[in-house]
C-alpha cells in the first residue's frame, strides 16, 4: 500500500510515498533534481534528469537501472508515471548532483563512511557511539544497558538462524515477526502502527520493559533453537512461535498482576542523524 505526501522544502513541492510492505520511503526525483539545482520550472527539472540519467547509465550506474516508477499526481491533477527513488538511491543520486544544497548531503556521506570504516577497525567504536548517541538522544541510563543487552541477544538469534538455513533480510523479518507476534500479540507492523512509526527502529521506542520482554523472546529463541536445531524456515518459525509465546505467558501475567497493559504507544523523538529522517527533515523541516 502506497500512501502518497506532499512535502514542501524552499516553497517548492516534492512528492513522495510511502510503502508500508517493504517500509520504504519513495521520493519523486524530478522534484528532488529541481529543489537541488533551482530550476525555475518543471520542465527544467525534467530535462536536467533526462541528460543526468543518459550520463549515469553511460557510466554504467545501477541507480538509473534500477529505477523505480510510481503513479503520482501531475500538475495537470492526473496520476500519471514517475521516476522514484528509495532513501539510498536518492543519497546516491545526490552524489551526483554539483550543487551547493547537495554539499551538505556529501560531507555528511564522506563522515558515514569515515567512521564505517574506523568501527570496522575496531568494534568497542560502535558500542561507544552508540551509547553516546542514547545518551544525546535524552534515554536514561538503565534504558541505554538494557537496550544494549537486546543488541547483544538479537545478535545471538540471527547467528543461531543463519546456522540452521535462514537467509538474510526476507526470511530474518518472516522469523522476527514470528517472535514478535508470539509474545506481543501483533505483527511488528502492527506494532510500529501502534507506535506511530514508519522506518524508525520499533525497539528504539519500546519501554524498559517491552525491551526485556522482547529480549526474552529472542533470548528464549535461540536457545530453543541450539537445543531443537531446527532447518530451513518452517521448522525455525515453528521454534520462534515458542520462543515468542513463553515471553507472551510472562506479559500475560505481569499485565494480570499489574492491572495495566504493557505494551504502550509512547515512542521516542526521532533526530536527524537518522538516515530516513534525515531525508525527511530535509525536505520538510517542520515535520516532527
């Protein structure tokens, strides 16, 4: 499901979508090309692209390759096709762009893969940042350790699932969703729905004890898992519907004694340094 916006960034309009299946934001480039080189009209932002997107497919550029077209609205209030691109597709055609507004995306760019490669030297950099960044980002302190242990046992279940035959990315969200429906009652969508949330991270926004319920869902996974050796994906879905639903029982039973739900819709503010928002601040700074 396509959910069309309009974004307004220096008095001009970029139209983008938003794609809940695959949680991808898709931005119109002519709009993105006119915003970052002026262009007085449309017509101008459209004959940049085309000679832009000749020079790029001569080079041999993936982006123009694998262009996306999606049916937005026209000037003319029709729907009629454009070219799309995706987060990174649109950091990567900005590279492209020589314009003083595309500077800032650049130097940003050239940081992200200085620091890439320093945390690749030495990982204790990544935890550090990490913790850095929490702490910037105003969590408090018991918040910060427990979300790092998550770290450590989301860790621990996709090496255990990539041992017993699951492939990355497809089948990793096919499990996880399986883990979190298990002990949560919804589907990580769902639960993102809930939550208010489109590309954030859904763990970022979870409470204390969400995240130690979350954590004992895939902790209780991968244990399952090592003792079970389960292979390929159906009997690892059917491990983390047990893993997932052990941590459901305990919900259950803190949400009996309690008196009040645990899963809540409070989630946390989302910065810029976020690649995704990012992009949005970007284009429309008064979006929060």
């Amino acid at each position: 499901m396509k959910q069309e916006k309009l974004q307004i960034y220096d008095n001009q309009t970029i139209r983008t979508a938003w794609d809940e299946e695959n949680e991808e934001w898709y931005f119109s480039i002519v709009d993105v090309v006119g915003v970052l080189t002026e262009q007085p009209d449309i017509d101008g932002a459209r004959n940049y692209w085309k000679v832009l997107k000749n020079r790029l497919s001569k080079e041999g550029s993936q982006l123009v390759t694998n262009c996306n077209q999606l049916k937005m609205l026209a000037q003319d209030g029709k729907k009629r096709l454009t070219d799309v691109a995706n987060t990174e597709q649109l950091l990567r055609l900005i590279q492209s762009i020589p314009s003083k507004k595309a500077e800032p995306f650049k130097l940003w760019l050239a940081q992200v893969g200085r620091e890439r490669i320093e945390e690749t030297i030495d990982p204790e950099i990544t935890i550090n940042r990490a913790l850095e960044t929490y702490a910037k980002l105003g969590y408090p302190a018991d918040w910060i350790n427990q979300r790092l242990q998550t770290i450590r046992a989301r860790k621990e279940l996709t090496n255990e699932w990539k041992a017993h035959g699951i492939e990355e990315n497809r089948e990793f969200a096919i499990l996880t969703d399986e883990v979190t429906r298990a002990w949560s009652g919804m589907s990580t969508r769902q639960y993102k729905n809930l939550k208010g949330l489109k590309k954030e991270n859904l763990r970022d926004n979870m409470s204390t004890l969400e995240l130690a319920l979350n954590m004992l869902a895939e902790a209780t996974t991968t244990e399952l898992t090592k003792i079970h050796n389960p292979q390929g994906l159906s009997e690892n879905r059917a491990v983390a519907k047990v893993g997932g639903s052990i941590a459901g029982n305990a919900r259950k039973e803190i949400e009996n004694k309690s008196g009040r739900p645990v899963i809540t819709s409070q989630n946390a503010r989302q910065l810029g340094h976020i690649v995704s928002g990012m992009i949005e601040e970007i284009i429309d700074p008064e979006s929060d």
